[in-house]
C-alpha cells in the first residue's frame, strides 16, 4: 500500500526486457513478474508557516497558533493541535509566538498523520492587549472645606491571580456643601504597578464609578469682644 511503514512487501508486477551489450537481445530472453522484496516508506517532512491570534491579558504566554503546512500531497489534509508562547507575558504589540508542540491528525482525502512529520519551532507574531478592569468606589466622609474635592478608594474587579495594582484617584462631590449621602463621582484614575506581578501596563480602566458620602458642618470657635457702657 501507499502508506507509511517498515518492512513492507514490495512486488514487482511488470518487467521490460531491452537490448544491453555484447550482442544482449531481449528478444532471446523472457522473464516472469511476481518477485518480492522488503523496504520501507518513511513519513514525508512537511514545513509550515504559523499564523497567531491576538489575546488580552490573561497572566501567562500561552497563544493560540494555526499552521499553514506546505508539501502535502494532492489535496490531502491534515488536523493539527498546536502549542505555542508568547515572548513574555505582558501586554506588547507584535510579539514574538513560538509554536513548541505539533500533533498531526488524520485529515481528508486521505490524509493520514502517520504518512507525514514536522519540526517545531516556527514563529509569527501577535498582541497582547490590556485586560480591562471594573472599580467599586468608596468615599470618606469629610468636614465642610469650601471645595468638592472627595477621597475615594477603588476595589478592583477582574486583576489576574494574586496581582494587586496601585491606584491614584481623583473624585469630586457633587457640591460643596454640607449634605449627608451626597454623590461623588470618580474623574480620574491613575494605576501604579502593585504586588505579585501586577504590572500597570497590562491593565486598563475607565472613569465614573460613584458612591455616597457626607460632608459634615464645619465647627467654628470665636474670640469675643465687648463693648465699655455707662452704669444703668
């Protein structure tokens, strides 16, 4: 058969007779077909070029890759699982995707996996994009101070494993007067690179979380001073 083996009967199934030298006519010869022999089939190498998919931010360098295989034979096809990695783990444009690990499956039009091989190690290129997060504001209360300006913390939602990120923000009451449960509103966010692998460049976050807070009175103290009077 057609397929990839050791040791595989080989049958000769037609002979030709031609004329050779010193007087060799093959007109004065005849010969039977039918005689066998041992070889082999060895798989065909195939080559391939890789095409990766872009990710978001997940925490590891794993990628997605697909292979294009040249040297195929006829229209035979072949399944595929690939491993592949990014460079690094953190957020880039065009980074480097190394395919690591390729198992070739039965494919169609007869294409069998056991009739081909192939090398790793081809490479393309992808992005990793930054994960975006969702904030919980909190705000603390504050004693009446003339401005909106509010001090509010985020928790974040959606950090990768363990890491942590820092934060700056900015926020504002919706006025600035005395009132309880008043709204405050997030205008500005700044990360800042955390604990445990949290990098600032692989995340990123909108503005406009709201929470409540009050602003309480603001006590006054007071110097008196009196004026002299004529008895009465």
């Amino acid at each position: 058969d057609k397929n990839v083996g050791t040791g595989k009967t080989v049958t000769v199934s037609s002979i030709t007779l031609a004329d050779g030298d010193n007087g060799g006519l093959a007109s004065n010869y005849t010969i039977a077909s039918g005689q066998t022999d041992t070889a082999n089939i060895i798989a065909k190498t195939l080559t391939a070029t890789a095409s990766a998919e872009n990710k978001v931010y997940d925490g590891n360098t794993t990628a997605s890759a697909t292979l294009t295989f040249a040297g195929l034979i006829g229209s035979e096809t072949l399944g595929q699982t690939v491993g592949a990695t990014f460079d690094t783990r953190n957020v880039g444009t065009g980074k480097t995707v190394t395919v690591n690990s390729i198992s070739l499956a039965d494919g169609d039009n007869g294409g069998l996996a056991s009739n081909y091989s192939i090398s790793t190690g081809q490479t393309t290129t992808a992005d990793i994009t930054v994960k975006t997060l969702t904030a919980t504001a909190s705000a603390s209360d504050k004693v009446y101070n003339g401005n909106t300006t509010a001090s509010v913390t985020l928790t974040f939602t959606g950090l990768i494993g363990s890491e942590t990120l820092g934060q700056t923000v900015g926020a504002t009451f919706a006025d600035k007067n005395v009132g309880t449960g008043k709204t405050v509103t997030v205008n500005s966010i700044s990360l800042a690179d955390g604990d445990n692998g949290g990098l600032a460049s692989n995340y990123s976050i909108s503005t406009g979380q709201t929470t409540t807070a009050d602003i309480t009175v603001k006590t006054l103290t007071a110097t008196a001073s009196a004026s002299d009077k004529v008895y009465n």
